[in-house]
C-alpha cells in the first residue's frame, strides 16, 4: 500500500506562496500558445498559403508531449521541480523566438511545434502541480483549482493584447507577446515565490525520489489505464475546439474580434470550472463531480450544432466547454495524488498526461480535416458529444482511499 505523510497544519498560512507561485507559472507557460493558437490559424495560413487542416496537422505535432511529459515528469520527482521548470521554459522561450524571427515556411513551424511540445511539459501541470500535492491534504483539490484558474485569467486578458498586437505587428509580433510574458512573468514567480526543497521542493528527497521514480509498477493497475481512457476520449472532443475554437465562431459570420472575444468567455467559463471543479471534489464525493463536469462540454456541443448562425448561443457554448475544460487538471492531477503516492506523481502524472496526447492529437488533427471534408463542424461537434459520454463513465469506477490523516492514496 502506498503511503504519504499526514496533511500539514496550516495548508494555505503555510501554502499560499506555493499556490500562487504555481498558479502564475502555469499561466505564464506553453499552455498560453496552445489556448491562443487558434488566433494565429487564419493569419498563418494567409501568409504561408496552406489550410486549416494542414495547419492542424501542424499544431498536432505538439504531441511530441506524450513523449516529454513522463520524461520531465520523473526529473522533476529526481530533482524537483524549480530546475526542471527553468530549463524548460527557457527552451520554450527561445524557439518562440527564433519561430518570429526566422520562421518562414510550414516545415519551420512543424519543428519549432514539435519542440515546443515536448520542453513546455516543464511549464505546465505535470511539474507545475508536484509542489501543491505535496504540500497539500485535507485542502487539495481547491489549492488545484487555484493554481488552475490563474490560467484561465491570462486567457482572459491575453486574446485582446495579442490581437491588438497582431493588428500591428502580425503573427510574429504575436510570438513575440508570449514568449515575453512567460520570461519576465512567469519566471520570476517561481524565482522569489517557490521553495527550492523540502516537501514542496522536491517532495521526499533526491535519492527516494530517484528509486520510486523508476518504479513503473502502475502501469499494471486498472484505476490508471481506466483515467488515461477517460483522458484520452475527452481530450478527443475538448482538444480539436480549443484549437479552432476562434475560426469556428467566424464561422458563423462575424470577424477576428468576436473570434477573441469568445476565447475570453471560453476563459471565464474555465475560471469557474476550475475553482469550483477543485471546491467541489473536496466536499463531495470526486466521482460523482467528475461524471458531471465532464458531461458539461457536451451541452455546449449540442449548442453549436444546433443553433448554427447564433452567435449569442456560439458564445454561450464557448463559456460552457470552457467550464469542463477547466475542471480537467482539477480531476486528473487530484485522482492521480489520491489514488498513488506522491513520491512517484511527477512520473505517473507525466505518464497519464503523455498517453492523454493521444486524444489531443487526434482531436486537433481530425476537426481540421473533418472542417476540410464536410466544410462545417458539425461532424466534429456531434463525434465530441459521444466522446464525452464515454469519458465520463469510464471515471466512474476508479477506486479512491478515503482522506485521513495519513492518506494511503
């Protein structure tokens, strides 16, 4: 049986620098391009002379995270998480760079991507939410929701700079914005904000770290295989909308500023989703709250395809997905750290992630080509409707220890 050491006094008197710290670099990090990347599809494909779906296929090879993300995640259970997060963000930074600077062809593009993919894992939830896990018990679902929501603030704020920009300066400029904010942003966070060591450094300590974190004894267990199931089937519906969300809102007849504006309400509805989706698995029983939150998006894909040409209600749907969307690392990094042992979560973490890609891979690539096919997304929005149904089942029968004082999670 795995075990972890009792809930700490204090959670948040003791926590809240870690919470924020997280929360700012999550924000701050590769998850920026992937949540406004959707605002660079039409200009891209404009001066590049290509489609949506070649430039799906393009923004697909971001799945080189299932690659990085159990590589990065079992270096953050050996080394902690600040130097893994600093080598990789600044890896980031630099090819957004060089991708406005020197990018001139699709073939530039699909490998700047393909990097991006694999270094941001250093900048998102597989290192990210090591440190609230470990410091948190009794208050970790909602200390999850907080570093969460941080962001679905720069989502919020983000889309209107960076098309202020991009009317000005183009997508390069646009390029140039983020890798910005994550150097002078997010870096500095983690710098003054995170400890370097102990519980919420590296967790236990270098040398356990590096013996558990070899261990890949999980892989044998049903509860893991049934939530990257259940990763892989959501991610297959909410991935491909994210990434053309803003060009499937132009599509039912308005321009590029409407098309941010419901980036913004996806934002918001994820701001909720990731609050409230932490508060309510502390307080309710995390099955049952996952089924639900999960079947959410779903009412916002029968939204849009019922009501084409409704630009309120397309809003509306972008606010709903978002809720869902945004409850999503509230589940799957609460599930992992109750149901195994934190020593080894950056690994099992970075494993469920890694095999989740599958599905954003797949959900990226086939909403452009089914876009190219049938000349609508009607097709994809009715296939995510099902995809989530089955996602949300497949939750249902993980087994989750009871919080006590000693957590045999």
């Amino acid at each position: 049986m795995n075990r972890q050491a009792p809930a700490l006094t204090g959670e948040f008197r003791d926590g809240w620098r870690i919470v924020l710290g997280c929360s700012v670099a999550v924000a701050t990090g590769v998850v920026l391009l992937f949540f406004t990347f959707s605002m660079f599809l039409l200009p891209l494909a404009a001066d590049l002379g290509v489609t949506r779906g070649e430039l799906g296929a393009i923004q697909a090879l971001i799945v080189t995270a299932a690659i990085g993300s159990p590589v990065v995640g079992r270096l953050s259970d050996v080394f902690g998480f600040r130097p893994v997060y600093f080598a990789c963000l600044a890896m980031v930074v630099l090819i957004e760079v060089m991708v406005a600077l020197f990018a001139s062809s699709l073939t530039h593009l699909a490998v700047a991507i393909a990097a991006i993919g694999f270094f941001g894992v250093g900048s998102t939830a597989v290192v990210l939410t090591r440190p609230v896990n470990a410091h948190f018990r009794e208050h970790r679902g909602t200390a999850l929701g907080l570093v969460a929501v941080g962001a679905s603030i720069t989502t919020m704020m983000v889309p209107p700079l960076l098309q202020a920009v991009m009317d000005l300066h183009g997508w390069r400029g646009g390029f140039l914005t983020l890798a910005g904010i994550s150097a002078f942003v997010g870096a500095p966070a983690v710098a003054l904000l995170l400890p370097g060591g102990g519980r919420a450094g590296s967790g236990i300590g270098r040398k356990a770290a590096a013996a558990q974190a070899s261990d890949w004894t999980f892989l044998r267990e049903r509860d893991f295989w049934l939530l990257t199931l259940a990763l892989i089937t959501m991610s297959l519906a909410t991935a491909g909308a994210i990434s053309q969300l803003s060009p499937m809102i132009q599509e039912e007849g308005v321009g590029p500023a409407t098309g941010a504006l419901a980036l913004s309400l996806f934002a918001m509805g994820q701001f909720v989703g990731r609050l409230g989706g932490g508060w309510l698995l502390d307080r309710f029983e995390p099955r049952r709250v996952a089924f639900l939150l999960t079947l959410l998006p779903a009412v916002g894909f029968l939204i849009l395809f019922a009501t084409a040409g409704a630009v309120p209600a397309a809003l509306l749907a972008a606010a709903i997905i978002g809720l869902q969307q945004g409850a999503e690392l509230d589940i799957f990094a609460y599930f992992v750290a109750r149901r195994f042992d934190v020593a080894r979560y950056g690994t099992i973490y970075g494993a469920l992630v890694g095999l989740g890609w599958i599905g954003n891979a797949g959900g990226i690539v086939g909403i452009g080509m089914l876009h190219d096919a049938t000349g609508s997304y009607t097709t994809a929005q009715a296939l995510g409707v099902a995809a989530l149904a089955l996602s949300a089942l497949l939750v249902l029968p993980v087994r989750l220890p009871p919080v006590a004082g000693a957590d045999p999670a």
